[in-house]
C-alpha cells in the first residue's frame, strides 16, 4: 500500500478481534514512531508496550470513551519530555507515524485523548515529570466504520483567510 492510500484508508478502530499481533508487526510499529520528525532531532518520546489484560482493563476504566482498550491485544503509551518546547507535536508525530504503519500491515488503533491521566501514570509508574500523551489500543480490525471528509475547497484558503 503506498502512504496516500494507507492515510485514505486509515480509520480509528475500536473493536478488535482476538488475532494475536507478531512481534514482527510490534517492532514496525515502534520502529515508524522512532523515525517520526522532531525538533531539533530531540526525539523526545518513550515508548511503553502494555500486554498484560489486568493493566489494560485498569487504562480502559480510567479512559473515558476508551473501554475497548481493555478488548485490545496490547497498546503503546506515549510519553513526552515536557522540558522541549515542541514535546506534543513531537510525540504526535510518533502516534501519527505509528497509526499509519500499523494500519498498512492490518492492525488498528484509536488515539485516546480523553482519559485521567495521573492515573494512567500512576499505573504505567511513568515519573511525574513527564507527559503521557496518549496510550494507543493496537489489534486487528473486528469491524471497520466507513469515513467521510468534507470537501478541500471547504478549508482551503490561498494567500489569506
């Protein structure tokens, strides 16, 4: 799949099957987070891989609208270094990355953005100093939503507003 039609097809998946993911397929993934831009070459990212299910249910009931991480085969935290400036554009790159290499091989993901943070830290023993961007649920597909985008002359301006 080249990268136009893998960001095209790309969905945020929450219903996962119970296919297990290769450790092949987990190292692409971290592998296109680890080459993801940064400022400066600061790559101010690290990674956490949760497999264990106990954990997972534990970030899922902490996670508003992300009960389907505990249905998940395992997930990524993404955790930034809030001493750089450009820390979450950084980290969000990493995701962006991720999401996008994941999805090329079959596997899906859903950013959560919604969750009690210093409880999911306090859970992944991630030291207060740092920023838990986000976790990210990986599995395969059980169901795919189909999308829709609005049209680019809608948000397209040339020059000025």
């Amino acid at each position: 799949m080249n990268v136009f039609e893998c960001i095209k097809q790309r969905r945020s998946v929450r219903s996962y099957t119970s296919r297990k993911i290769s450790e092949k397929a987990l190292n692409k993934i971290l592998e296109a987070g680890r080459w993801a831009p940064s400022a400066g070459n600061g790559q101010p990212w690290q990674f956490i891989v949760i497999r264990d299910k106990g954990i997972l249910r534990k970030i899922a009931e902490h996670a508003r609208y992300g009960s389907f991480t505990a249905e998940a085969q395992l997930a990524i935290a993404v955790v930034t270094d809030p001493s750089t400036s450009w820390h979450i554009v950084d980290g969000s790159s990493a995701v962006q990355n991720m999401a996008l290499a994941a999805w090329e091989i079959g596997i899906g993901t859903c950013w959560l953005g919604s969750m009690e943070r210093e409880e999911v830290k306090k859970i992944l023993g991630v030291p207060d100093k740092l920023h838990l961007l986000t976790v990210l649920p990986f599995g395969y597909p059980a169901e795919v939503e189909p999308s829709t985008r609005k049209e680019l002359a809608s948000m397209l301006h040339q020059d000025r507003w």
